[in-house]
C-alpha cells in the first residue's frame, strides 16, 4: 500500500520556511533546514556495510507505457508511473562507496514523492497537523518550498499513524501539478513552478458526493486525462478539470459495503484498476465521464484483519505488468497468496484468474504494500507483525519474507524467498541493475534498532549488501515508499525526514 502520513517524535521545529506568497493553501508550517535526522550513538555498535558491491545486470522486462497526461514513467506517484509497476528503467546504487545524506523535517514524514521536470522531490507530507506538498532539493535535501493543503481533525479521533484519509497518494502530470486529496474530501491542483515554488491553483470540493464520513484516498489520471478519485467507503469518481463536471458510483453495496485502503492503476486501453477489501475491479469510463465497472473479481478476504493490515483485504495496490497481466494479494487463510489475473476485457470471468500462489508461512504473512514488477513476475514483501512503531522498537522487528513469484505459460511458481525483514518498506526494483531496494530492520537481541538498505539480486533472490541508515526510532520509515531518482539516488523517507544514498561517484 501506502505511504501514512505520521506523527512524529523527536525533534522540535526549530525555524520557518514560508509558502509562495500567493499560494492559496493554509498557513506554512515549521520545518528545520539544513539539520540531519538524529544520529545516535549506538549507531557504532552495529555493522555500517555487509556484503559487496554489485554488478550491473540489467533484467529483460515488457515496457511500461508512457501515460500521455502524467509525468515521465518513474516520477509520477509513489508506485513510479500508471501502471504501479514499482520498478525504474534508472540503475540504482550498486553499494560502492556509498555516501548518505539526511535531513530532518521535525514533526513530517514526506511518505509520498514524486520528481518535477527539474529532477526536484515533490513530497505529500503529514504529521499531526495536516499534510503539505513540499519540494525539496534532490542533493542537499533541503526543503525549497511548501504548501498546506489540509489539517486533520484531531478532535474526530482515530489513529493519525493508521490514518490514509487525504494524505496518501498523489499523482504528478505532465506539467508538473501535483493532483492531491486533502483531509476534508477535495481534490486540489498545486502547481511547482520553475524556481521552485508552490500554488495552489484549482480546488474541487467533493464532500457533498460522498456519504457523510467519508474520505478520499487515492486519484489518479486516465489516457484521457481524467482525474479518477476514490474514497475509503469504496466510491469511484471521475472529475473533468476543465468543467468541473464530476460522476460517482458505488463499489460494492449497502447491505455489503467495500472499502478502499490503497493506490490505483490505469492503462493504455482506457482501463482504471481499483481493489477493495473484497474484490479487483477494472472501471472505464464513457464519453460523458460516467464510470462503469467493466468486470470485477472477488478474492478470498479472510476471517480476519492480520497484524500488520489496515483492513480485511488485500494490502496492495493492482500492479500491472506488459499488455496482460495484473496482480494483487488477497487475504486468505492460511497463507496469503498472490493473485495473477488476465486484466483485458471480454475474458470469461471463469478464464480471468492466470495463478494463485500462496506465499510465506501459515499464520505469519501479510503484505500491507504493493507487489514489485520484475519483469517476469512479481516480488512480495512480508508486514505480518507490523501494528506501528512501537513494534520494531527495543530490537524488536517483524515476521521475514520476501518472496518472487515468477509467472508461467500456464500458471506461476515461487522463484526464490530471502529471508530479510522489511517491516513496511514498499519496496522498489531496478530494472537498469538487476536489484531489488528494501528497507529492513533485523531483529537484535540487544535492544539497539537498527535500520537498514538492502539490495537483492532480482534473478536469485539473494542479499547484495546492507547500509546502516542508523540506529533508533527516527528511522523507522512507517510504510514510506523507497524512491530512485531520475539520477540513479536512492531515497526514503523516516519519520521525521528523508535519506538520500549513492554511489560514491554520483553522490
């Protein structure tokens, strides 16, 4: 899934950083330029690098087309480009020499990221406060701008690390605006102009579409350039930008209602891919806008919402692979599987299941983020355990896996399973290298927490190297995606700030 927007911890706000003076958002807010994330340390009594450098070898893969309204392929949303592949053409570190650079935002987690045309980080960040789109320097990491959009409710309750009402996901199109839902159910367009500023120059209120209560989670833009929005209780929409004309259907029914807990997907074909906590859906829309469920495939959701899961039902966001495929995991009992279906349409719904491989142990896997594109299959991280950041604290840490699945003529097979733990990494891959990104967390029998990058050969499944980010509880990233720059960097963002990491010659 998802990227939450956390509260954080540690550091107080020390300094201003205002907003473009004619932005239309509510007031800036603290942040701390130019102070790295807190070093503690214990970081001297862990390893700092294991393994060895890798290798480039670039792995075969269909291509991911270009979605004409969005941003290049790799710089759109938190899962890289419309068909949440989770995968770059870019060739990420291959762990020579690395040089790591943090800063800290004090109390925001910029969860969310994407890359304008200038190569800048354009973050949806949250706290307890409310969310803001930052742009951030891709180097130095310092914050150039930003922007409030919403403010949480605080009084409503809830768990502001649990909550992904309008903080989540955003998309970045084409022109570099950010299209983002905010706390209070609207749709906003923010605008990163060339020197780095923000402004907010659209907002269309979509509260009086929904039932009361209810939340948006996640947009995103069709071949057409429709907006496509969805809400927590399982509503589908579309917005036109130029007219301001919205449509809205239900997913699901009031005597069985849907929720939606994670990212979407589009294609070339005109199709919009959502999953709920019961089914897979592909939507089309006609010419007037209106959205239509053009088929729809229910999963085994379980008897239960497993420790580590924000609802009963799959915890990934569909992930779409060449001109066929698309994936998701469902919820069954014993073991959790991976779920491969045909995503074209006029496929008998008998015929549309490809495979359904069950992954990880019985009773003790889960995955609450997406499913990572190789290529040829698709690799799925292990969250059983995860229930916020108290759960990796005192050395503790959650249940291991990550496991590819590797697609067949006639069905799908287990490739290979590492067993390194990554609490709530979103893992990404590099398709330019040939190596899979995690964020993990191993657990230690005395009491330090220690949090890592590590690298996974794609083809065999085996650890590469790990790097210390450090040590402590302001390194937990809470379900923030891993990101590759359009210069091959790495980042990730933590509680209270982000990483940046590359080879020695790029850093």
């Amino acid at each position: 899934m998802t990227a939450l927007a956390a509260a954080a911890l540690l550091v107080p706000a020390l300094s201003h950083t205002p907003a473009s003076a004619d932005g239309v958002g509510l007031p800036a807010l603290p942040t701390i330029p130019g102070l790295p994330i807190v070093p503690l340390p214990t970081d001297l009594l862990v390893p700092r690098f294991t393994g060895a450098a890798a290798v480039a070898r670039p792995v075969p893969h269909p291509e991911v087309p270009q979605n004409p309204w969005l941003s290049p392929n790799g710089t759109s949303s938190m899962h890289n480009d419309a068909y949440s592949s989770d995968a770059y053409e870019v060739a990420g570190p291959l762990g020579r020499d690395l040089a790591m650079t943090t800063a800290s935002y004090g109390i925001r987690e910029c969860a969310t990221a994407a890359f304008d045309s200038r190569g800048r980080l354009v973050g949806l960040c949250g706290g307890l406060e409310g969310f803001m789109v930052m742009v951030i320097d891709p180097v130095s990491l310092r914050a150039i701008s930003q922007l409030q959009i919403s403010q949480r409710d605080l009084l409503a309750g809830g768990n502001p690390f649990t909550d992904i009402c309008g903080g989540t996901y955003f998309v970045l199109d084409k022109r570099d605006h950010a299209i983002a839902t905010t706390a209070d159910a609207s749709i906003v367009d923010v605008a990163v102009r060339a020197d780095g500023s923000l402004r907010q120059v659209a907002e269309w209120p979509l509260a009086d579409r929904l039932p009361e209560g209810d939340c948006l989670v996640a947009t995103t833009l069709d071949w057409s350039g429709r907006v496509w929005f969805f809400s927590q209780q399982g509503y589908a929409g579309t917005l036109d930008r130029r007219t301001g004309a919205v449509h809205v259907v239900r997913l699901g029914t009031a005597a069985e209602p849907e929720g939606i807990f994670n990212s979407v997907s589009s294609d070339e074909t005109g199709g919009v891919y959502a999953v709920t906590t019961h089914a897979l859906y592909r939507l089309d829309a006609a010419r007037d806008g209106v959205p239509d469920v053009t088929w729809r495939a229910a999963y085994d959701r379980g008897s239960r919402k497993k420790p580590g899961m924000l609802s009963q039902g799959s915890g990934t966001s569909p992930t779409l692979l060449g001109r066929r495929w698309i994936a998701i995991t469902d919820n069954a009992d014993p073991r959790t599987r991976v779920l491969v279906l045909d995503r074209r349409r006029g496929v008998a719904d008998d015929e549309r299941l490809h495979c359904a491989v069950p992954i990880f142990g019985k009773d003790t896997g889960t995955t609450e983020n997406s499913l990572v594109s190789t290529g040829d299959g698709f690799v799925a991280e292990n969250n059983y355990g995860y229930e916020g950041v108290q759960t990796t604290t005192l050395g503790r840490t959650t249940t291991p896996g990550l496991t590819k699945v590797e697609l067949d003529p006639d069905g799908c097979h287990i490739a290979w399973t590492n067993d390194s733990i990554a609490p709530t990494s979103v893992a990404k891959a590099s398709w330019g290298n040939g190596l899979l990104y995690a964020y993990t967390k191993p657990k230690r029998s005395d009491l330090i927490d220690a949090w890592y990058v590590t690298a996974i050969d794609l083809r065999t499944g085996k650890t590469v190297w790990n790097r210390l980010t450090g040590t402590g509880i302001q390194w937990n990233n809470h379900y923030a995606a891993i990101y590759l720059g359009p210069d091959g960097a790495l980042y990730v963002a933590t509680l209270t700030g982000l990483i940046r990491l590359a080879d020695g010659s790029s850093s």
